[in-house]
C-alpha cells in the first residue's frame, strides 16, 4: 500500500462516545451499524486532509513507548476493508469533504444535510444522463 496516498470517507458517521456507526441521515433510528473499534477509528480520522502515513504516525503516537510490529499491517487491512467497502476513498491528492461527510451526525444540521446530499445526488444524475 502506498502510504503517501490521502484517504476520505464516503459515509455520514455517528459518534457517541468512542463508537463509530455509520448511519442512514435519512433513517438514523433504523439504520444504523456499529463499527470494530478500528474500523471506527480509521472512519473517524478519513477527513481527506491526511495521508496513510499520517495516519500510521498519529496512532503509533498513541502507544506508549513501541507500537506493535503488526500495527502498520493492521491500518492497512483496514484501509482496504473499508475502500472494498466504498466507506473510504484513497486518493492521491486531498480532498475537501462535503459539509455532510465532515463532521459527526450529532454535529451536523441534519435538514441542511439532507438538502445538500440530495443535491449533489440530483447532479450526479444529471451527470450520467
């Protein structure tokens, strides 16, 4: 994996605490799905604005004294689950997120959300046709 490339999320994401959902803005009580603790973590932190190296730095930043020889590994199993899963982008520049990708649903204004994602769904029709 080339830890020079930026990556985003594709997914509004909820945070209660230290869990990471991602969720439906339009059906959050319903659906609604709880990620593994890495998977959530690496959500969170897929702003556009970081690299995978970036990333390995601030979680090996994390561990007191060394970080385990597998955890470059682990971040890259889970940057490839989450891409196969189209939950992140990898990119090779950054990306500014939309205003509903960029922040956690309870942050959000939630009717300026929806406005805006079913805006920019209309013109990415519009764009196909």
């Amino acid at each position: 994996m080339d830890n020079s490339k930026y990556f985003h999320r594709n997914v509004v994401f909820s945070k209660q605490g230290k869990q990471i959902s991602i969720i439906n803005i339009f059906n959050p009580d319903n659906e609604r799905q709880v990620l593994e603790s890495w998977f959530g973590l690496v959500l969170q932190l897929a702003d556009g604005q970081h690299t995978i190296e970036e990333l390995i730095q601030y979680v090996s930043s994390k561990y007191k004294g060394n970080p385990p020889p597998t955890l470059k590994g682990t971040i890259h199993s889970v940057i490839d689950r989450l891409s196969d899963a189209k939950l992140i982008v990898v990119t090779d520049e950054k990306t500014e997120l939309p205003y509903y990708l960029s922040l956690p649903y309870e942050q959000l204004d939630v009717e300026k959300a929806k406005k805006l994602i079913e805006k920019d769904a209309t013109a990415n029709l519009n764009d196909l046709l």
